[in-house]
C-alpha cells in the first residue's frame, strides 16, 4: 500500500469546478422541471393554492425558483 503525498497547488482542484458541476446539475433539473410542467411563472401576487396539481415549482419575477406544496 502506497502513501498518498499531499496535492501541490498546481494538482489541486478548481475551486469553481464543484459549482459548475452543481450549476450544471441545477439547470438540467430546472429543465426537466419545464418539460413535465411542474414549474409555473407567477406574479408577486399569485394565489398558489390555485395552480395544477402537478406544479411543484414556481418561477418568481425576480428569477428566484421556490418549491411549493411541502412542509
């Protein structure tokens, strides 16, 4: 069994590549959220109680996404 030696800096990781994984990841779900239907665009003054069933997502005008129906 081989001792593993410490990462020099120039083999350590990218600080930004878990965050473009997990961006990525996020946007692919968010797409999939759009193609089912499960994601609606509200206005600030949306009555949630009234979308569909299948929503479980919502859109806010500031771009913010909430998931909805769950406690």
């Amino acid at each position: 069994m081989s001792k593993r030696r410490p990462a020099s800096p120039d083999e350590s990781p990218s600080p930004d590549a878990p965050r473009s994984e997990e961006a990525e990841e996020a946007r692919l779900f968010y797409e999939r959220l759009e193609q089912t239907g499960q994601i609606a665009d509200i206005k600030s003054d949306a009555e949630l109680p009234h979308l569909p069933s299948r929503v479980t997502h919502v859109r806010r005008p500031d771009g913010t996404i909430q998931r909805i129906g769950f406690s």
